[in-house]
C-alpha cells in the first residue's frame, strides 16, 4: 500500500526535520518519546526542551531532553 502511495505524482515521504517543523502525531495526539533537545523548537507536539525528575536524594534536572506526557 505505501508503495503505491509513494509512486503517487507530487508525493514524498517527510524527512523528521520537516514531520518536527509540522509537530506531527500519532491518531490526534503525540506519541510520549525521548528526544534530545537544545531549544523548545525542537521538541515536537509544543512540548518544552528540559525535564525534572523527582527521586528520594533530590530533583534531577535534564536540560537536553524533551517533555512528554
């Protein structure tokens, strides 16, 4: 089937800069995946770029690491 689709005229297969630009999803909503980050364009769905885990020694920040729910 997606074979036929991509033999379509005009048609293309996104790269995953061009599916990040979109904010692509998976059935209306995002897909909860790790991905590295150095700013908030770069997280998809309009999450932000830095994380906090709380564990029993204290909170652990990730600056480099999208949110996801």
């Amino acid at each position: 089937m997606l074979k036929k689709t991509l033999n379509l005229k005009g048609v293309r297969t996104l790269s995953n800069t061009e599916q990040k630009e979109i904010k692509g999803g998976f059935w209306g909503g995002c897909q909860p995946q790790l991905v590295q980050c150095f700013d908030d364009n770069d997280c998809p769905c309009g999450r932000s770029c830095g994380i906090t885990v709380d564990t029993p020694q204290g909170p652990i920040e990730f600056f480099d690491v999208c949110q996801f729910n």
